[in-house]
C-alpha cells in the first residue's frame, strides 16, 4: 500500500521548498544537501507514547501540508465571487461541458467502487498519445506519482537530483524516502530562461548513487522552459540505472517553437517517464487526476504500490470525458495563452519584471517589499502565492485568471502600490 507523505513547510527559509538538514557534506560532483524539514512539534499522547519517534527519520523532518491562506474563510468574508483567487495555478475557464455530463451520468454508480484498472482511461490516454496501455499507470493527482516514484526507487544511501527552483514536491518526496536530496544550481536571473532548469548543472550532479533525477517542463514556480535539443544530450548522460522524470504538468498550455515534450523520447529511453495531470489545462483540480507514460516493466513495478482504487469513479468518467473534447482544450489554451501575454504586458508597464512563462502563471519580481505587499493584497480580496519558501522572496506567483479576473487584480495592486 502507498504511503501519501505530501508536505509543504510552514516558515519558509532561503533555498527550495524545503530548509536543507544541518549538516552538509561535499562529495565529487556538487553539494549534497538532506532536504530536512524542520522537526514539527513532537506529539506525545495522555498516555505517554511518543507517536513521533515510532515514525521513520525521513518523516520525522517532514512538516505537514501548509494550504496557506484559509480559502474558505476567505471567501466568505469577501462574498461569492469577489475573491480573487489567482494563487493555485488553477484553470478559470473550468472543464469541458462533456465533463459535466459525463460526472452526472456517473452519480447514479457512487455505491460501486470504482475500476480498479482505470481500463477505459487508460485506452483514451494510449490513443491520445498513441502508446501501449501497458505504459499507462493512474495518480491521485501527479503529486501522488512524483511520491510513489521516490517511494520505490529512492531510499537512504541514494540521491535525488532536481533543479534549485524545481517544484517543492521533488525535495519532499527525496526526504519521504530517506534519500539524500541534491539541488542542482540553476541559471541566473539575468539568463533567457531566468532561474530555469540549467541541464548541464543537472547532469553534472548525478553520481553512480543517483536513483531519480525530476525535469519540471514548463517549469513551477519559474514558468520556464526547455526544448529537446537541451533534453537529449542529458538522457545521453543519464545512467540506466537512474531514472529520469519529466513533469509535464502544464505542457498542453506550452506553445512556444522551441518547447518540446519529452513523449516522443520514450522509446528509445526505458529510463524515462513522463507525468501529466488534468488538474490544469483540463480543469480537474477538484477531482485530483494524473498519469504517468514509462516503459511497461516500470509501470508493473509501480502498479505493486498503487493504492487500490486511487483514482475515483468521477474521475475517471470526467477525465475520459475531457480527453474528447479537444476543441475546448484548445479554447482554453488559447485563452490562457492570449491572458497570460496580457497580464505580463500589464505589469511590464507597472515597472514588474517576469520570468517568460509556458503555463497559466507568472513569476512577478516585487523587490524587498513582496511580503507586505501580498499581505496588503489580501486584506483587499486579491490572492497570490508568496515565493519565500522556493529561496525567491522578492517573488510572488500570480496564476493567469480570465480578463475581468486580471483587471481585477490589476486594479487592486494598483490601489495597494498607490
């Protein structure tokens, strides 16, 4: 059975996600670093067991899921509708009308356990991409894939290798494992691709105790990107005893020349995996689905640890769904596209600067000024996501919204920078 440790920290410190374990070591080819979290409050029963110590040493440095802001007060306080929720990367267009019809024509079965197989999915996914069903395997989401692949394949004495600024998930799920977690430098500010994936650096981070190495293309939180001419030579250098996984989850809203998915490499690497989720460009974040697309014999090896039934009947129905209606996705992508090129211009011409971005958010620099400004932002119903915690405290994340969501935005930073 699969264990789910997901978690961001509570008081973000300089660095990734994650603050780094005390001691740190030099070894041939880079810094190492643990991705220790902080030990959260020891719990202690009335009866005197001290639950936290019966935990393993990579839990025991975890801190659990911090959501931040209370959403749900939030919008009450604010009222339906005012809130302008643009920290979640979320898709504001929402899902296809099939989707709906397809969850309410699934209502009637909630009784029923759902597929334990996900056949139908799967076969809709192997047309799509046109690949073998067997290459498919389902997630509660791709966060639970991006665990589950630390989970088997990461343990003590190994390391995981993952970009400085690559999303918090890939140190969590190294800690999870016990593995020793490896931030690979990334490039500068000032590079074309700012703060973004630097392959080689990547490459040159891998030793022969590397087990797992995660690419984010596009990239959380940097919104940046790379092509397959940068990709090829690192899976020529890769290990075939490391695994290489490439987080694909906004890659439907990329449209830029020189962005490439990494899909059409999976034949000729059987150490490659590619993960997708339908949390953002399909707008399915409440039902929580994702994919990975692997060589069958991983899939069988990570098919002993999926959780039974992980994906549930809705979601499946609604992913299968959406999967049909490609004019709505390419609506959708156009919008966010034509959006996000919008709101980047806007806050150019407030003296904002941007990484350039291939998802549904920017990476806006507000200088030294970040965190109150967000604070300020809020009070007035406008929600960000502050950066502090990826060692970018100048940041704020800002989730490409519909125009009257943007203008909204706009207005109110506007109001709070006057």
């Amino acid at each position: 059975m699969a264990v789910r440790v997901l978690h961001r920290r509570r008081r973000p410190r300089a660095g990734i996600a994650v603050a780094r374990c005390a001691g740190r070591s030099e070894r041939k080819r880079g810094r190492r670093a643990r991705s220790g979290i902080v030990p959260g409050r020891r719990v202690v029963s009335a009866g005197g067991i001290d639950f936290e110590r019966l935990a393993h040493a990579g839990v025991r440095r975890l801190r659990a899921y911090d959501p931040g802001h209370d959403l749900v007060a939030l919008r009450r306080r604010f009222g339906a509708g005012e809130l302008v929720e643009l920290g979640s990367n979320e898709n504001p267009y929402g899902p296809s009308p099939r989707v709906r019809e397809a969850v309410l024509a699934a209502m009637g079965d909630l009784h029923r356990y759902p597929d334990p197989l996900g056949g139908d999915l799967k076969r809709a996914l192997a047309a799509t991409h046109g690949v073998e069903a067997a290459r498919i395997l389902l997630g509660n989401g791709s966060h639970e894939l991006l665990m589950q692949f630390a989970q088997v394949f990461a343990a003590p004495g190994a390391d995981v290798v993952a970009s400085q600024y690559g999303f918090a998930v890939y140190a969590l799920a190294a800690q999870a494992a016990g593995a020793d977690f490896v931030a690979a430098p990334a490039y500068g500010r000032e590079h074309a691709m700012p703060r973004g994936h630097d392959l080689d650096a990547i490459a040159a981070a891998i030793s022969l105790t590397t087990r797992l190495v995660y690419l984010a293309n596009p990239n959380n939180p940097t919104g940046t990107w790379f092509g397959a001419d940068a990709l090829k030579p690192l899976l020529a250098r890769v290990p075939d005893t490391t695994l290489v996984v490439v987080d694909e989850a906004y890659a439907e809203m990329a449209d830029a020349p020189d962005y490439a998915s990494a899909l059409p490499l999976l034949a000729e690497h059987p150490n490659l995996i590619v993960t997708r989720t339908f949390s953002k460009a399909y707008a399915l974040a409440g039902l929580r689905i994702g994919y990975a697309i692997a060589h069958p014999d991983l899939i069988a090896v990570m098919e002993r640890v999926r959780e039974s039934f992980n994906v549930n009947a809705l979601g499946l129905a609604a992913a299968e769904a959406a999967l049909g209606d490609v004019e709505h996705l390419r609506t959708t992508c156009e919008a966010n596209a034509r959006e996000r090129a919008a709101l980047a211009a806007a806050l150019h011409e407030r003296g904002i600067v941007c990484a350039p971005s291939q998802t549904n958010f920017l990476l806006a620099e507000f200088g030294a000024d970040s965190i109150a400004l967000e604070r300020e932002l809020v009070a007035r119903g406008a929600v960000l996501r502050p950066m502090a915690g990826y060692g970018l405290p100048d940041s704020l994340r800002i989730t490409v919204g519909d125009a009257a969501e943007n203008a909204r935005l706009l207005r109110i930073l506007d109001e709070v920078r006057a």
